[in-house]
C-alpha cells in the first residue's frame, strides 16, 4: 500500500514540501496550528509569493475543481497522527530573541503534540534546522511518549531549498540527505524518494550528528563565499580594482566555481544568518567554540556591507546629513523571486538612511505588503518610475528581472539627480553610464 505522508507546519518549507509529495503521487495531510494558514491552503492559496507553488497545490488540494484530492489539511493532531506512515516536521527555528542560539521550541512543541498519537509503527523525520545533538535528544522523546514505542522511529533529512526555487528544488533536489537509525527508516525514506532518486538525485545516508551538521555547515559555507567576495571588494576599493571581475576571473578555476561570488550588500533571510549565528553558539555549549571563530568574521563582514552602502550612498550625496535629500530604494526582499524582508540588506539600508533624515521611497515588486508591516513609516511608491521621481540618488538593492530590464533614459527624465548606486552589482553599468547616469557599484570604478 502506498505511503501515507504529513506534514506539520506549512511556512515555506512544509507547503512547498506538501504540495511536492502529493506531485510525487502520495496521499499527504498538512497541519498547522496557524487556522488563517490552514484555511487559505485549503482554499489553494499560499500564504506567501513562491514561483510556481500556488499552481502545485491547486493541482492536489483536494475540494479545487480538477485537481487530485491528494493533499489535505487539518489542525487535528488525532487525525494526523492516524493518518500518517511518515510524518515530515517542517517548522521553522528562529533566532532567540537577544540570543545567538535558535529557538526549538516550536520542533519540541510539534514532537511533544504528535507522539500522543503516533499508536502505530511510524516514521518522524526532522527537516528542520536545528542545532546538532537535536535528534538524539528528540528520538528519545518519541520512543518515551509514542504509544508505539520504540517503534515510533526518528530520522533527520534536512532540507536545502532555495526560495525562490522551493519547488524546483523540493521536487528536483541536488542530494536527498537521511540521518537513519534503523533500516527500516532508511527503507521508508527511499521509498519517498523514489521519484528524485531515479531521476539522478545522489541519496546520502548519514548519522544523526551527521545529517544535522550537513545543512548548518552549507549554509556556513556559502555564507563564508559571500563574505568572502564581499572582503574582496573592500580590497578592490582601497585599490582600484574591480571585484566583478575579479569574481569572474577566480570562479574560472572550477575548484572554486562562479556561483555565489557576487559582492554587493550582502546576505539576509530567514537562514543564512540566524543558522551561522545558531551554529556558534551551539558550538560554544559543545566546548568547539574556536573552530567556529571565522564565522564570527564572516558574519561582521556581512553586516558592515549594509553600512558602507549608507556611506557610499551619503558620499554621493556630497558627504553630509541625509537631511532633505530624496533617496529611491529600488527593492526591499532579501533576495528576488521572493516577497520576504526578514533581514533583508535592502530594507536594512532604507531603514538606516530614513533614521537618518533620508527622505526614502521604496518599490519592490513583490515584497511592499510585508515591508510596510515592518517598516511602516518609510515611504512607498507603486512602480520604479514613481520611486525615482524626484530622487537625488537611486539605490539598487535586489536584483529583481525587472530593475534589469528598466529604462535608464527615462528614469533620467524624472530623476532630480542622475546617480545610480548597484548594491548587487547587476545591473548593466554602461547602459546606464550612456543614458547620462553617474554610476557606482561597490567594489567597483567609479564613474
Ligand atoms: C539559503 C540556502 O541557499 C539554502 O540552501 C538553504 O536551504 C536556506 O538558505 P535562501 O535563504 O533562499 O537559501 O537564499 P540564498 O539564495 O542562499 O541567498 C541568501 C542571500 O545571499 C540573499 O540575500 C542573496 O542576495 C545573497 N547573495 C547570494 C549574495 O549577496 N551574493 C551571492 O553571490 C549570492
């Protein structure tokens, strides 16, 4: 019989994760203890932008006209717990607040809710990011409150999605990571599997420690490239050189690879910078501190990037106060093909200049909604155009599609000033340079 599967918590990863197992062919209920969440994916709405995911689960949610019925959602912990061979959690970890280390007490809370019910053999499966050590601590939970006992079995398969592409990367993942105990979880878990497997995605089977330690230090190490180009671009100020060049001309040599050397303002998000900080400080209580002291570095040289963009930007602006000066902030996620601004760089650097005195005007394609919840009092136009208007300075801070593809002569036309800042460093200098702009980008010629 095929496998049942649930998923507790439907944020990013778990909807994403739940519209994809139905894609595969299983019969999936998702539960959140959010009811504004669960009756909006009921109605197959997804309570954030995510390219492709909407269509996904109209395609199984079951009561939408046409679709598979596969996928269902409760807040029932009784009825998830019967239902499911494979229980997947998926909540989210988030930074403690006024603390390095991440805050578990929404896993503990999902495991603490399901084991009542887990009365058959089942299969829990952590894809949360959580600090090391977690896994052991929750399977021995489970084997302790799980009617089932010991036969409540726990594994860890951390998740690598990217938002943006959430669902390319659920359905279509570059490794499949599994932290087993026992064969049968291994056996369970190949079976979910089954599909991305076959079509070439590499199955690593791990420890527990193992699987965990997988997801924090990726993360760390693209985090650790990011800051890297970025402490080059510092180098490539103090002396002239260009850093996207030099980006281009390391990345040639395939030990090293292109990807992820864009310097520019820097990384935010829900992940990359809570899971280094997460990571420190769990190797702290471990006593392995010492080996974790370049992320410290790693996450300095990340912030100060957000600072030197309001430098930058108050140079351009002739060096003194933000005071009456109108500055256009074109983007406001932390990254494009996304609507979220948790820690977002650009917000960050708009924030800064309107606390500032900066007269600050921001358009984002898809992240206003949220922005304006978080940043209420900085100003909001409904296109580029309207934000450029009457600027002194544009500051190019997301690389969305569309700020690529916007016309630098006509910006001009309603501009105050013609200064262009790319804090991504993508868009194309000489284009703009042509249509008369003063262009900077960091680490970067000037004009
Ligand atoms: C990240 C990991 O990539 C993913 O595998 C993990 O599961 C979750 O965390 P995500 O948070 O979606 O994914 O963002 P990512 O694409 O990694 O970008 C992170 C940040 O780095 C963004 O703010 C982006 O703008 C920035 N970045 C990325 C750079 O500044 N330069 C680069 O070259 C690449």
């Amino acid at each position: 019989m095929a496998l049942k599967i649930t998923v507790i918590g439907t944020g990013y990863l778990g909807a994403t994760h739940a519209a994809a197992m139905a894609e595969l062919g299983f019969e999936v209920m998702g539960l959140d203890v959010v009811p504004e969440k669960i009756d909006k994916l009921r109605r197959g709405e997804v309570p954030m932008y995510e390219p492709g995911l909407e269509e996904l689960l109209r395609r199984h949610v079951a009561g939408i006209e046409g679709s598979t019925g596969r996928l269902r959602f409760t807040m029932d912990w009784a009825e998830l717990g019967e239902f499911g061979d494979v229980h997947f959690v998926c909540v989210n970890t988030p930074q403690r607040h006024g603390e390095y280390a991440c805050d578990m007490s929404y896993v503990d809370s999902a495991i603490a809710s399901l084991a009542p019910h887990l009365k058959d053999p089942a299969l829990v499966v952590g894809k949360s990011t959580v600090p090391v050590g977690s896994a052991d601590r929750l399977a021995a939970y489970l084997a302790e409150h799980a009617p089932a006992g010991a036969d409540a079995e726990l594994a860890w398969n951390p998740e690598f999605l990217r938002e943006g592409f959430a669902v390319q990367d659920t359905l279509h993942p570059d490794r499949i990571v599994v932290g087993v105990r026992s064969e049968r979880s291994e056996k369970l878990l190949r079976e979910v599997y089954a599909t991305p497997v076959e079509e070439g995605s590499p199955f690593v089977v791990t420890d527990f420690p193992t699987a965990e330690l997988v997801k924090t230090s990726a993360n760390s190490f693209l985090a650790t490239k990011i800051s890297f180009i970025n402490a080059m671009a510092e180098l490539c100020e103090a002396t002239g050189g260009d850093v996207a060049k030099l980006a281009e001309a390391i990345g040639y040599d395939d030990r090293i690879g292109r990807k992820f050397l864009r310097a520019g303002i820097g990384f935010g998000g829900g992940c990359l910078p809570k899971d280094i900080r997460a990571f420190m400080a769990r190797a702290g209580e471990l006593g392995a501190d010492q080996a974790l002291t370049f992320l410290r570095e790693i996450d300095s040289i990340n912030m100060r990037q957000r600072g030197r963009m309001v430098e930058l930007t108050r140079q351009e602006l002739g060096g003194g106060p933000f005071l009456g000066k109108r500055v256009a902030v074109l983007g406001a996620t932390f990254k494009p093909d996304s609507d979220d601004v948790r820690d977002s760089p650009a917000l960050n650097v708009a924030g800064q200049i309107h606390l500032q005195g900066g007269q600050v005007t921001v358009y984002d394609p898809k992240g206003m909604d949220n922005a304006r919840r978080i940043f209420p009092t900085l100003g909001y136009a409904d296109s580029a155009l309207e934000a450029v208007r009457g600027a002194h300075v544009v500051l190019h801070l997301t690389e969305w599609q569309e700020f690529r593809e916007l016309d630098p002569a006509e910006l001009g036309e309603v501009a105050a000033e013609r200064v262009v800042l790319d804090g991504r460093n993508a868009l194309d200098a000489e284009a703009w340079r042509r249509a008369g702009w003063r262009f900077r980008a960091m680490g970067r010629p000037g004009a």
